[in-house]
C-alpha cells in the first residue's frame, strides 16, 4: 500500500510539472509574435526545397538585377524561374554528394578571397558589403560552395569526356574560310521559346504565341533582360540571355545568317529550330586578330635536380663546377649529356624552339638576358639548378598553329555548352521531381 501511494505521488508530481510547463510554453506563445513555419514546395528526388529556400534565392537574384540595372519580371515568373533552377541545381549537388565529390573549406576560403579582391576589398569588408546587402556570408559560402561544385561536377562528367579531332578541326577551318568572316565576332543576348521534341500541333501554336508576346514586349520598348528573365527558356534566362562574345565560327549557322545583316542594338526575327524559337539581340560587333608573330628562342640547359639524397647547396656546387669547366672550353653538349638529369640529355640539352611561356618565369627571365652563344650563371628554378645557352633567335608567324588551337577550343567549348545543357535535361527528366505549388502560385 505504501508502495502504491508513493507511485500516486510521484505520478501526480509529473503531471503537475507537465501541466506547468504546458502552461508556461502556451502563455509565451500566446505572448509572442506568430511564426509562419517553412514548408516544402518540391521534392526533388532524395532532397527537397522549402519555401524559405526560394525566397532566400529570389532575394539574392533580385539584389543582383537590380544592381546590373535589369528590371525585374513579373514576382510569379521569377519565382517560377529560379523554382526550375533550385531543382537543377538540386538534382547536380546530389549526385556529385552521391559520387563523392566535394569542396572543402580551404579551396572555399581561396575562392572567397579572390572574389572581395577582384571587387577591392578584404573578406572582412566584403563581409560587411555583404551584410549591407542583406546577405549573410554563411549563405554566400554556401552558394559559392554549390557553384564551385556544379562546375567540377560538369567538368568531369561532361567536359572531361569531349574530344576534338583534327579532322574536325580542318573541317572547322575550312567552312570558316568559305564564310570568309572568320575574323567576324559578335556579341549576342537570346530568348530560347523551347518546343517539346515531339512537338503537337497544340505545341506549337502555344509556342509562337509566346514568342509573338515576346516580340510585342520588345518593340513596346521593354529592356531585352527583363524580357528574357520573364520568358525565355534558357539556363541564363535571369542574366538576360548574355551569350558573351562569339567568334563567327561559333555560332550556328542558322543564327549566323540572321546576325549578319543586323546594326548593333537589332532584334532578329523568330529564328525557328528543332529547339523551338529562337530571338537575337545584337549587343555589340567586332573584328578579330589575323596574324601572331612571336619571339622564338633556340635554346639549350643542363639540370641538376634537387631530391632526398642532393641537397639545394650540393647541386649549386656541382653546377658551380660545370659552369667552370663550360668557361674553360669543354663543349656544352658533352656536358649535358654526361651530368643533365633532364629528358633533353640525350640531344646535347637541346630544348629546340621556345615559345613565351613555354618555361617558368625564372628560366624565361634568365633565358631573355642572354646573347647568341652566351651561358647563364646557374640559374635556380622549382626543378633544379640549370645552366643555360642560347643558340639562336627569330621571330616567327605562328598563326596557323594559333588558329588550330584557337579552333579547338572554339569546338570544344560549342560542344561543351551542347553537350551539357542535354546533360542536364537528362538528370532532369529521369528525377522524381514533385511540386507543392497550390499554395503558392
């Protein structure tokens, strides 16, 4: 009996202090202003997005528009724009986590101090341009986090696995030369009215109501990036469809011939395409470089490496030695073939023809201050000791060579820009992707 009344006691104890405590939150809830509870608004295969999220981004995004002087679309549009976009972004972080890719805090750290000096600041005061924004720097290394990790993530799985062969560079260069514009390049904005690939009829009608929407807003005067913002179908929609500068081989036929004949400020006409509809704006036009003729230096080392075993003061000495034999009429091939630890030891040293940059600084430097025939005291650089001779010098046209990689990059970044926006349809299209928008829009 004792028993049972002391558990009645300690039963009616925890309910007093349960019932006080009870009381206690209710009347500081009552007492305190309403919180609105975030919600989710997308779930975005193994994620998902809150409402918190989307407005945390459309404040950054309209930060950013307002500075560059963009009018903003209409709150439903860009919501609805920078939604597509959270998903996206979702979708990649995902599976770079999934494959074990990552950024860790010193790369960010690095990052983050070159971004407050390119804008002439320390991080503390970028810190504060931030907060004077409204912007909190976690949030910013956050994003700055994502980007740096999206763009890793597309250059492994897109870019890396691209590759450019010559003969597609001889045919580059030869539809370029029958253009006869090769110097030509322009500097584009784009509105995209994207049509499904098996587009109805109903599709397709939809889709040139738009555009001719487009088109109204445009000759009404609004600015091309709140029209692009509003409408256009494009990953950069929110930066007004800036495609950059674009040589002549870069860009596509079909829009090449509608750029040709247009004044810089010009909007196109509806360019139609198995995308869908296509509208240019002409920003700005320019001529290109037509020759590049370059310093080449002949030239021949030795080199003596540093390692466990030969130290930087053992190297020097052994360097001060052949310096001294070279001065003393020993002929400097016989001496890199006998002490050079370089692949070159075998031709005498003979480095062949060096372009600018084709050396660190420190050989380049020493390399430039010698006359024909003339030897370099040791010269000491991150891979050893070197003693240097140049041979001979001349200045040489290297257009064709610059031209041929200037087109394999111009390939390779066409196919990349390609290659990644179906990339990302891909992962999109596969996703389970489920909108909580009732409430919303």
């Amino acid at each position: 009996m004792k028993l049972m009344n002391k558990m009645t006691a300690i039963f009616n104890l925890l309910f007093l202090m349960l019932f006080l405590s009870s009381s206690i939150t209710l009347a500081a809830t009552n007492s305190a202003a309403p919180v609105k509870m975030d919600r989710i608004i997308a779930v975005v295969d193994q994620s998902v997005i809150t409402e918190q999220e989307l407005a945390n981004r459309i404040k950054t995004v309209s930060a950013q528009l307002e500075k560059q002087g963009t009018p903003l679309p209409a709150q439903e549009v860009l919501e609805k724009q920078i939604l597509e976009r959270l998903i996206v972004d979702s979708l990649q972080l995902q599976l770079a986590a999934q494959t074990g890719l990552k950024v860790d805090d010193t790369m960010l750290d690095k990052t983050i101090e070159r971004i407050a000096a390119q804008n002439k600041m320390d991080v503390a005061e970028f810190k504060e341009a931030l907060e004077n924004d409204g912007l909190s720097m976690r949030q910013f290394r956050e994003d700055i986090r994502n980007e740096i990790t999206i763009s890793r993530l597309r250059e492994r799985d897109v870019d890396n696995k691209l590759t450019v062969s010559d003969g597609e560079i001889d045919n580059f260069l030869t539809t370029q030369a029958n253009r006869g514009d090769d110097q030509d390049e322009f500097e584009i904005s784009h509105i995209l009215i994207r049509t499904p690939e098996d587009s109805s009829p109903e599709d397709l009608e939809k889709a040139r109501t738009k555009t001719e929407t487009v088109l109204k807003e445009l000759s009404d005067g609004k600015p091309f990036a709140q029209v692009s913002a509003s409408f256009s179908d494009t990953p950069n929609a929110l930066e007004g469809g800036q495609m950059g500068w674009k040589t002549a081989a870069q860009i596509p036929a079909l829009f090449l011939d509608a750029l040709k004949p247009m004044q810089v400020g010009e909007v196109s006409k509806p360019i139609r395409s198995p995308n869908g509809f296509h509208i240019l704006k002409l920003t700005n036009r320019r001529g290109g470089v037509s020759t590049l003729v370059v310093d080449q230096t002949h030239a021949r080392h030795i080199l003596i490496k540093l390692s466990e075993v030969v130290s930087e003061k053992d190297a020097k000495q052994k360097m001060d030695s052949i310096k001294e034999r070279l001065d003393n009429g020993v002929k400097f091939e016989e001496m890199a073939r006998q002490y050079s630890e370089d692949g070159s030891a075998s031709n005498g040293g003979d480095l062949g023809w060096v372009n600018p940059g084709d050396t660190v600084p420190q050989f380049e430097k020493a390399m430039n201050e010698l006359g024909i025939g003339e030897f370099s005291a040791p010269v000491q650089t991150p891979f050893g000791w070197h003693i240097i001779q140049v041979l001979e010098r001349r200045k040489q046209d290297m257009s064709k060579e610059a031209t041929r990689l200037k087109a394999r990059q111009e390939i390779r970044a066409r196919k990349s820009d390609e290659a990644y926006q179906d990339w990302v349809r891909e992962l999109r299209d596969r996703a389970f992707v489920e909108l909580h928008l009732e409430d919303k829009f």
